[in-house]
C-alpha cells in the first residue's frame, strides 16, 4: 500500500503534475476573461438602465434620445397591453362568480321559501284543540219576534 502511494505522489509531482498545472492555469485564464466580458456586460446593462430612468442624459445626442424614448413607448405599450389582458381576464373570472352565485342564491331562496312554506302550513297544521277553541260562559238569550216590539226572553235552560 505504501509503494502505491508513493508511486501515486511522484507521478503527480513530476510528469503531470505539469500538464495539470497547465490545465489549470488555462482554466484560470478562461475564468478571469469570462470575468471581464460580464463585468463590461454589467457596466453597459447598468449605463442602459440609468438612462431609461431619466439619469445622465445631457451628454446623449438627439439620436439617442430619440433612441430611448421610442423603446420606453414600446415598454409602455407592452405593459399596458399586459395590464390591460390582465384586467379583462379577472373582470372575466368576477363575472362567472356572480353566475354563479346567482345560481346559489335562487337556489337558496327557492329553498328558503319551501321551507317557510313548510313551516306556515305545519304551523296551521298542528294547533292543539284547547287553544283553537276557548270555553267561556257567555250566556245568550233567545228573543222570538222582531227586535222592535215588545220582546219575550225565554232564558236558555242548562
């Protein structure tokens, strides 16, 4: 096991050790290149950005602010073209919701109006006898003849 590992060391020190160091260095190279490209890309991105805000135009030409305000015109129809698809799609959804609780609401208030219906009739239904009618002692005369003359009570017998 020792005798691997030392043969493992001195191929990587001596003979490719080299060619990994120069792999690697080229890596590095390619990296630090990649760097700069974004870092410029970054620079121009954020020049460009300040200048769609209104920053540092005084040293523009007309070209360019021609330039600028015909792609911030673009932007601006985009975006409102956008807000305005958005607008219609949930004025869409609203109205299919207020379908559908109208339906609910028919629904229910055909509902309701069985029920009260129901109720009503059962009430009606359902009075006990002692409360419909009440016993009270209410005497009550017989009279023959017409009310005018001369009346005859005959008082009416238990």
């Amino acid at each position: 096991m020792q005798k691997t590992l030392e043969r493992y060391q001195r191929y990587t020190k001596d003979g490719n050790g080299s060619i990994n160091n120069k792999a690697v260095e080229r890596n590095v190279q390619h990296w630090k290149y990649e760097t700069a490209q974004m870092a410029n890309k970054i620079e121009l991105l954020e020049v460009s950005k300040r200048k769609l805000l209104g920053e540092n135009l005084g040293s523009c030409p007309i070209e360019e602010l021609q330039q600028i305000e015909n792609q911030l015109e673009r932007s601006l129809t985009n975006i409102r073209g956008r807000k305005t698809q958005i607008f219609t799609e949930q004025i869409e959804q609203l109205k299919e919701k207020e379908r559908s609780l109208a339906e609910q609401n028919a629904i229910l208030s055909k509902k309701c109006k069985i029920h009260s219906q129901e109720q009503s009739t059962s009430e009606r239904e359902i009075v006990p006898y002692e409360q419909s009618t009440q016993h009270h002692d209410v005497e009550t005369e017989l009279y023959i003849g017409r009310p005018e003359s001369g009346r005859t009570l005959y008082p009416q017998q238990r």
